[in-house]
C-alpha cells in the first residue's frame, strides 16, 4: 500500500508531535488551528490509524504517531536543507565558481579578489587554475572551468563572450648595471641590437613583443626563450640580457638586482574575462566576474 502525503502533511504531523499543541504548532507553522487539525485528520485517514491523542488540555503522540513523526521531521529537514541549497545557488551565496587564468593575474591581478568575495560570499567554493594562454582559453570553451582570465587577442573562439578586465602596460626589464638601467624610459627602437631574453610562443606576451619590435623596426638578439617568467626574469638577473614583459609579472620576477622601466610608445596587454556566450553565467559566477569588473575600476 503507498500511502499519499504531500510535505505539508508532514510538517503538521512533525509540528504538532514536537510542540504537543495544536495552537502552537499552527503559529509555528503560520495557518489557522482549524486547517491544521483538517490536514492532521487527513494524514490520519490517509494512513488509516490515529497519530494523536487529543485532551483539552494535551495533545499526545501515539506509538505510530511519534513513528510518523520522526520520519516526517527527517523529510522535511532533507527538504528544507535542499530549499536553502537551491536558493544560496539562484542568490549566488552558495555553489562553485570555477576560473582559470594567467600566472601574472593568478599571483597579482586575482588574490585580493579572492580574498574579498570569500568574506562576501563564504559558502562559495573558488576553484582557481594557472596555467598559460593556449591552456586557459581551450578550458573554457570545453567547459572544465566557467571563466577564463587571458590577454585578448584575435583568435580567440567566436564561441567566447570578452569582458574588458585590465589594461596591462610593457616595461623593459633590464639587470641593475646595464646602460638602461637609469633611464626614466625607454623605446621599442632601442631594444635593436641588444641581446634579448624572450618568452616561447606558448605565453601571451611572446606575439605582442614581437609584433610590436617588428613595428618599431627594432631586431634585438635573442639568445634564450623560457616559458615562464621566473624562469626569463632569472636569465635577465644573470646578465643574459633583457626582456619586455607587462608591468603585472614583474612581481613575479622577485630578483633584486633587476629594474623596470617604461617603455615609449606604450604599448599594453588587453585583459578579458572570457567565457562561453551561448548559456547565461550561474549566479555565484556572476557575482564574481562583477566584482573582479569592480576591481578592475577601483
């Protein structure tokens, strides 16, 4: 036999056994004492035995009653505690917010973000991934994370939609004896003829320093490439020569005996938040690409 109760049966019959009253389980639960004894009547007949004994001055379980009861205090607990789930996913307080983005943002652009949405929205968990330009773009159009943070270019997917993050200016980065190192500035044209540490093609700066040397007809000696910044910075601080990267690796670049220095004519790295355009962000992954744009504008 299935025996048909909906939840608002339930939570009478848990309301009335917990507080063994009627009237107090009725304000508790916000309807009139004459509904809620109906609806305790029709738990009754629709399991076909007597869950309360009522006095006029107590209202007392029966053995199957306080059976029905414990049961019906579990179900509507389970329900509750999806209820709250479900809502702390549509307000944004609660769920996942997956990112993946470059070193330079990881360690500078994207902590004190972190920090401050933790505190906002602490139920949410933060899956956070490093990993360079052709990796992070290629997971967020596969879906394994919800936004992506990388250096706008032309070949990103048509299926990506861009959001303007930051503006991401080129400095030389040059050891603290080379000739340069007391400039106030520097040019492209002045990076021809000096042996040059650059970055694979695998990085987001690689294209951009090339094309822009390329423009200002500068034809520097390159004699290493690296992947990753500590790896050029560590070359550059050995005397190897100099490179160009965007003002925010520099901290990454922690060696003492390297300095930075403008470069003229400006030339800067565009970073977006980038994620698919054919399915509305979740809510916790809003919020957060509205307060990595707020961040961005402070």
């Amino acid at each position: 036999m299935v025996i048909n109760l909906s939840l608002h049966h339930l939570r009478a019959i848990e309301a009335v056994q917990r507080t063994e009253s009627f009237t107090r389980a009725a304000e508790e639960i916000e309807v009139s004492q004459p509904a809620l004894s109906r609806t305790v009547a029709e738990a009754e007949r629709r399991i076909g035995t007597q869950l309360f004994e009522r006095t006029t001055r107590k209202v007392t379980a029966t053995v199957t009653g306080t059976e029905v009861a414990l049961y019906a205090a579990h179900a509507v607990r389970s329900f509750d505690s999806a209820l709250e789930r479900i809502s702390g996913f549509v307000t944004g307080s609660s769920g996942q917010v997956r990112i993946a983005c470059l070193p330079s943002l990881a360690a500078t652009g994207l902590p004190e973000v972190v920090h401050a949405f933790r505190r906002e929205f602490p139920e949410v968990e933060l899956v956070i991934r490093d990993a360079a330009q052709d990796q992070v773009v290629p997971m967020v159009t596969e879906g394994t994370v919800d936004i992506g943070l990388v250096a706008f270019t032309d070949s990103l997917p048509a299926d990506l939609a861009v959001t303007p993050f930051l503006s991401d200016p080129f400095v030389a980065i040059v050891p603290r004896g080379h000739r340069l190192a007391a400039r106030a500035s520097v040019r492209w044209e002045e990076f021809h003829g000096e042996e040059f540490v650059g970055f694979n093609s695998v990085t987001s700066i690689a294209p951009m320093v090339r094309r822009t040397l390329l423009k200002a007809a500068a034809e520097p000696h390159e004699v290493q490439t690296a992947d990753t910044i500590p790896a050029v910075g560590g070359m550059v601080a050995a005397g190897m020569g100099i490179t160009a990267v965007p003002r925010l690796v520099v901290p990454l670049m922690n060696f003492s005996d390297l300095v930075s220095i403008p470069i003229m004519p400006t030339i800067e790295r565009k970073l977006v938040i980038a994620y698919l355009s054919d399915a509305p962000l979740p809510r916790p992954v809003f919020n957060f690409k509205q307060r990595l744009i707020e961040s961005a504008a402070e």
